[in-house]
C-alpha cells in the first residue's frame, strides 16, 4: 500500500508516517523506483500507535508496547491514575480560585456606624479602603465597575417573595480585582460620592450613581431599580441570587400546615417586611 493510500485509509498524515519511521515503530519495504511500500502488518501497528496516541501514550510507552515489554492495559493503568490524580489537583485549584475571585458580601461602616455580624466590614479613606484581610492603597485604583444584583427575602419556614437589590462592585487595581457587594443601601450614597472625590475611571452603565443622587428616599430608588432591573438583567447580565421557587416548595415539604400563615397574613407580613427594609 502507497503512502497516500495509507494516509487516507488511516486518516494520517505523511509526516506522521515518516516520523513513526524514524522512530523504529514501522518500517515499510521500498519498491524499485524507492517509494514507501506499507504491509499489512505496518497497518496494523500504525492502527494500535493511533490508538494509544489517541489516550495520549508517550513514543517511549508505545516502544514498550510493541516491544513486549509493557502491556496495554497496564499502561492505560497507570494513564488512569495520574489523570485522576491530575482531576483531583485541578478539582483543588479551581476551588481556589473560585474562593479567591468570589465576591464578598459586606457592610460599609467608618467609625460610629453599627453593623450586622454577618457581613465583613468594609472601611475607606482618602489612602485606602478595607475589608477582612484585603487593603486597597486608593493610588493603586485604576477604575470601578457598578452593577446590581437581586436576592429574594425570606423569612423563617415559608418565603415572603420579595426583591432586594444589591450595589456590585469591582475595584480594579494594577495588580489585583476586588469584587464586593455591599448589604447596607443607606451607605451606598455616601460611597458613591467617595469614590466620586478620587482620581479614577467609574463605570456605571445603569447610571445608578445619578439615580440615588436624584432620589431623596431609598424606597424611590428600590422602585426605580424594581422597575428596571428585568431590562437590566438581560441587558447587562445581572446575577439573580437564591432559587426562590425551589427553596419556596422545600420549605413547605418540611412546614406544617398550622405553620404556614395564610394568605392575608402573608400579604400583612411583606407589608410590614418592606416597611423595615426601606428603614434600613
């Protein structure tokens, strides 16, 4: 069998062949004009080397293969473990990098301010601005990225459905990315005007600084943001946190009836809900 014959039966290319031959693993008669000539038995071994190089088998493994020397499964044995073991090392990086480069839920509080104990506590000045263990010198900001995110209230056995939007936050450094979003929106104004005095490229597509400039109550901006947010989110692609519906139907599996309020009092309860957030 020609050279080309092989290449198209075999779908290999002619620098493939000539390499394999150079490297011991066929070697194919020449006829009398000096052209390759390939066996049936060179068909067969170029078969298995395309195979094992398929699994991604070392030449000096293959060499062994056909040699006698080392068998087929017990090569693809050894391949098996260190992918595996190469997965649970890749498994552990991206881990890593997803606890790295996840965005961390904080409440903004100078000196004076009470917050929460669940979020981390965000400070800033005209040198630098803080949160846990991260501290941003304001001369390394090169820019910020505002967005939006929503989550969904809930509230004891059952969930009041209800939509609270959050300010995002990228603050790109030269070396480094700082995603945050802040859980406080009674600071928000006050930061935004912060980062209004620094020296630094904001972008804000949603305009959503000029919107709580504009709004004298947050509960003008949360009908603003409500209003808009569905345009918004396709728009910009905007996160939309907790599986509300499914979290919902959970809860009621495990709640007793007796447990569940009714309707009037589920309608009496959000009431008094958005009452206290638009307090905070």
């Amino acid at each position: 069998m020609k050279t080309h014959d092989v290449e198209e039966q075999l779908g290999i290319t002619k620098q493939a062949l000539i390499y394999y031959e150079k490297e011991g693993l066929i070697n194919p008669i020449r006829d009398k004009n000096n052209y390759r000539q390939y066996t049936q038995n060179d068909i067969e071994i170029l078969q298995v080397i395309l195979l094992l190089r398929s699994f991604e088998i070392s030449i000096d493994e293959i060499k062994l293969i056909l040699s006698g020397k080392l068998s087929i499964r017990s090569c693809l044995g050894t391949k098996q473990n260190y992918l595996k073991n190469e997965k649970d090392k890749i498994g552990k990086i991206e881990e890593k990098i997803k606890e790295y480069t996840k965005r961390i839920k904080v409440a903004i509080g100078n000196s004076g301010i009470e917050l929460e104990d669940d979020y981390v506590r965000f400070t800033y000045s005209n040198e630098k601005m803080e949160y846990g263990k991260n501290e941003i010198n304001v001369d390394d900001v090169q820019s910020v990225d505002i967005s939006l995110c929503c989550s969904k209230g809930e509230k004891d056995k059952y969930f009041i459905i209800y939509n609270l939007y959050f300010i995002c936050l990228d603050i790109n450094t030269i070396y480094d990315i700082y995603s945050i979003q802040i859980m406080n929106n009674s600071q928000v104004l006050h930061f935004f005007r912060y980062l209004k005095s620094l020296n630094i490229t904001i972008n804000d597509p949603m305009e959503l600084i000029k919107l709580f400039e504009e709004k004298k109550e947050y509960i003008e901006v949360y009908y603003s943001v409500n209003k808009n947010f569905s345009k918004w989110q396709k728009q910009y692609h905007l996160e939309i946190q907790n599986n509300v519906i499914k979290e919902y139907m959970e809860s009621l599996k495990v709640a007793k009836n007796e447990d569940v309020p009714s309707i009037k009092e589920q309608l009496s309860e959000l009431k008094n809900e958005y009452k206290n957030i638009f307090k905070k």
